[in-house]
C-alpha cells in the first residue's frame, strides 16, 4: 500500500479515501489512532487533499507508518503473551470482513498449525461437473 490513496485503520481495515463519501465525513480518519495525522484531521479534509493535492499522499503515507509500527508492537506483544493465534484470528476478521482471506493467508496459517478457518469463507469449486 503505497498511502496514495487508501488508509489502513485498526478497526474498519482499508479506507479509500478517494471514495465520494468521504467528501462530507468528519469523523477522525482513524479515531482509534493517536498520530498527527488522525489527530488533526478529518477523513473529509483528507479526501479533499488526496484528490487535488500531493500532501494528501504525504499525510497518508505518515500514518500508514504509524499503523504499521503499531500493528508490530501489537503482534509482538501477543506472541510474548501466547495469544498470537487469537491475535491473527482478530486482525483478520477485521481485515477481511466478508471472510476473502486470501488463499496465501489461509495456507501459511494451515503450516503455521493456526485455524482461521473462523475467517474464511469456503473457496469456490473449481472443478468442472
């Protein structure tokens, strides 16, 4: 995610901020995010910088970076505490809402003996009958 125009958020997962919606919400971009960004501006103003204005991307970029720092602070805290499975179970439940885990993610948790089978929806068959 390059931070152009999309935003990762801890508890909605993926905002595109491009979106025309976006033009009238003033809500926090991430209200459960501290950094700068999420501080002092809102999804509306965000969205107005992303589509006229290189600064847009800029303050995208400044809290993907904050996310990702925390995401890495919250996934080594839940493997210090034992929780890691419940923790990728969680995140990916949030991430993927509709359970469109993709395929890669389903078999490195199947190798790393995690079931998220909880997040998954059943694949397609795609033999043909």
């Amino acid at each position: 995610m390059t931070g152009q125009e999309h935003l990762q958020t801890r508890f909605q997962g993926v905002l595109k901020l491009k979106h025309a919606a976006m033009a009238s919400d003033c809500r926090p971009v991430d209200p459960t995010c501290s950094c700068m960004v999420c501080k002092r501006y809102s999804r509306a103003y965000i969205h107005t910088l992303v589509t006229k204005d290189p600064m847009g991307s800029q303050l995208l970029s400044y809290h993907n970076l904050a996310y990702m720092m925390r995401l890495s602070k919250d996934l080594h805290n839940s493997i210090i505490e034992g929780r890691f499975p419940e923790f990728v179970q969680g995140f990916l439940q949030t991430q993927f809402p509709k359970g469109d885990v993709p395929q890669w993610v389903c078999n490195a948790m199947e190798a790393a003996g995690i079931d998220i089978s909880m997040c998954c929806s059943p694949f397609p068959f795609s033999g043909n009958s």
